[in-house]
C-alpha cells in the first residue's frame, strides 16, 4: 500500500529549488526514485534526497509548475522540510526572489529577521535589493528603506511638525 501524496504547488525554477536545497543541506537529483515507507519508492523528474528516511519527488505538472510528492507517515518530512512544506517553500521563494533580483541587475543581501513569527524564526529572511545608483527597491511585497548613494545607510526623514489644535489658537 503507498502513502505517497502529491501537492501542488508554484515551484518553477529548478535552480532556485537547488539553491534553497543546497542551503538546507539537501541534495537535488534529477531523475531518481524518492524514498517511501518500508521499501516503497516513487519516481520524479526531481528528488530532494532529505537526511531521514524519506524523500520529496518532483514532478511537472501541465503548467509548467512541479508537483511536490513524499510519504508523509509519521512525520518524517514535515521534521526537515516543516509543516505542509513550508520551510522548503519559504527558502525556494527566497531564492527565487534573488535570482529574479539578480537578473534585473540588483544586488542583493540577505539578513535575519528578528520579529518573525516564533515559528518561523529560523526560516525567515528579509529580502533587500538595490541597483546602483538608484534608491531601494521594493521585492516581493517586502518594504525597503530609501537611500539615495550606495554608500549611505538609509535613513529616515524628519517626522512633519503637527501642531495641536489649541497651539494654532
């Protein structure tokens, strides 16, 4: 009996999927068989070869976008790739955006953020890029701080003077 389920999802650039597996420590091979419960086995156009027992296969869907596949009894991919596949999700988006950056001639830079959510805290990356000379850009939905000289650090403006409605009196 399989317990090999496939999902969804909008994973397009493979080098962008090896990148976010090379810094999670997976491998990604391409035409392989993703392991399974007991000796169960699933072949994919990719596999993430995870550190435990099981793996992710990967294969493309009509669209163009690849179906991520794994038995998930027990637990066993949800305690490296996290729940519903999010960390492996989040660091593919991450790299994803940098590639895409890159390509529009930005340059980028990756740093941890402090107010995540606890359970994300160890996964999660602001995504800051810059084409020189221009200001910040904003990526992905993230806001990026203006500066104007590559060489500065942004820095905020000066707040409006607000003056109460007795001071105007």
């Amino acid at each position: 009996m399989s317990h090999f389920t496939t999902i969804k999802t909008q994973i397009k650039d493979i080098e962008a999927l090896r990148s976010a597996c090379n810094e999670l420590g997976f491998a990604l091979l391409r035409n392989a068989e993703a392991r399974g419960y007991y000796e169960n086995k699933t072949r994919g156009d990719y596999v993430i070869k995870l550190k435990g027992r099981y793996d992710l296969a990967l294969n493309q869907q009509p669209g163009g976008s690849y179906g991520l596949t794994a038995d998930l009894w027990e637990g066993h991919v949800e305690q490296e790739v996290g729940p519903n596949y999010g960390k492996l999700l989040q660091f593919y988006g991450v790299h994803k955006a940098m590639l895409e950056a890159r390509k529009k001639g930005h340059m980028v830079r990756r740093a941890q953020q402090q107010d995540a959510f606890p359970s994300m805290r160890s996964a999660s990356r602001v995504l800051t890029a810059r084409k020189q000379p221009e200001p910040w850009k904003t990526l992905l939905g993230l806001c990026i701080a203006g500066s104007k000289s590559p060489n500065t650090s942004p820095r905020p403006g000066p707040l409006p003077n607000k003056r109460s409605a007795h001071e105007n009196s």
